[in-house]
C-alpha cells in the first residue's frame, strides 16, 4: 500500500465529513444569526438565550438528514472494508 493510497483514503474520508457536517453547522449558524440580530434589536443581551434554538434546529436537522448521513458513512466503511485486501499488500 503506497502513500499516495493512504492519502487518497484520508482525503476521501476528510471529504466525507465535511459533507456530512456542513448541514447541521449550517443550519446552527443561521439559527445563531437569526437569534443575534433579535438580541440586538430587542437589546436583550442573554448569552444562553441561544442555547434552545440551536439544540432544536440541530435536532429537526438530524432527523431529516440522518438517514443521508448515515447512508453517505455507510457507503464508505463498505468500501474500506471491501478493499481490505488492497492494503494488506
């Protein structure tokens, strides 16, 4: 197994999470910055005021796009494992 294989693996894997992640941090930036500008407008200057929001929108953004997520992870490891042989060499 050559180094360039193991970097290939490693980008692919690096790949993988980013793509998976980029969702749930997503939709916790924006929740973030919805609640933000409400503090500023209504001054309220509560730093655990978003807290709440952003652990529901990460909850409702993991039911929708957890079975896309696991299946990406998924598909994956099947194909690690199914070359297994490959990296013995």
């Amino acid at each position: 197994m050559s180094v360039d294989y193991v970097v290939q693996i490693a980008n692919q894997a690096l790949y993988l999470i980013i793509k998976t992640s980029a969702p749930i941090l997503l939709v916790s930036l924006v929740i973030g910055l919805i609640v933000s500008i409400f503090q500023a407008v209504t001054s309220i200057q509560e730093q655990t005021l978003t807290f709440v929001p952003k652990i529901v929108g990460v909850f409702l953004a993991m039911m929708l796009l957890g079975g896309w997520m696991l299946n990406g992870m998924s598909e994956f490891m099947t194909q690690l494992w199914s070359d297994f042989s490959l990296y013995i060499r």
